[in-house]
C-alpha cells in the first residue's frame, strides 16, 4: 500500500508538520465520509509495533527502511553519543518478527575513531 500523500501533513501522534507522512490508519465510518490517519516516520514506527497494528504498515516501513538509511533519533537530534550504535552489528534479530534497527549516520563509520 503506497501512503505517499499531497504536501507536509500533520502527524496524528505528535501533531507536527511532517513532509514523509505514512498512512497508519484508515478510519470507516457507517455514514459520513471516513478519513485516514498519518504520522511521521518516528511515530509510525510506534505505531507499528501496536498488536493491531496493520500487516501492511509493517511492509511499508520495511520498504522505506530499504530504500534509506535509518538515523538514530539522537543522531537526528546531533547528540551523537548518545546513540547506541551497534559496532560490530549485531548478529541479526533477538526473535522472530523483530526488526533490530542500526544507526548509519556518518558520525558513527569517521577513519578518526571518534
């Protein structure tokens, strides 16, 4: 399911503009028009890891995840210490159906050793 949407949407956790929205939800209503639900990326993570969580979400965020590299909030943030990257990366998932995310920003991959 593609959730590519028109434009910066509000997140529906956080409430902030978000230019990459992903579609978390979608709203039926019985009479009336129903409605979708987007997020930021940070959140539909969250999102994602809710029991009734839609199969489909999960695929969506592995797909992005695929197609860029995934940054640590406090890398985001440029509180680089603080990121609990993984080196050497892990051996793989703790179990089945955990995805174990490892940071790439650049600051963690520098010749310095820093």
């Amino acid at each position: 399911m593609n959730s590519a949407a028109r434009g910066p949407l509000p997140c529906c956790r956080c409430e902030r503009l978000t230019d990459r929205p992903v579609l978390v939800g979608v709203v039926e209503s019985g009479s009336g028009p129903g409605g979708m639900l987007y997020a930021c990326p940070d959140h539909a993570r969250w999102f994602a890891t809710l029991p009734h969580a839609p199969q489909w979400l999960r695929d969506e965020l592995h797909a992005r995840q695929a197609a860029e590299p995934y940054r640590s909030v406090s890398c985001r943030l440029g509180q680089h210490p603080a990121c609990r990257h993984a080196d050497p990366p892990d051996p793989g998932p703790p179990c089945d159906g955990v995805t174990v995310l490892t940071c790439t920003c650049p600051c963690h991959h520098r010749d310095d050793g820093a």
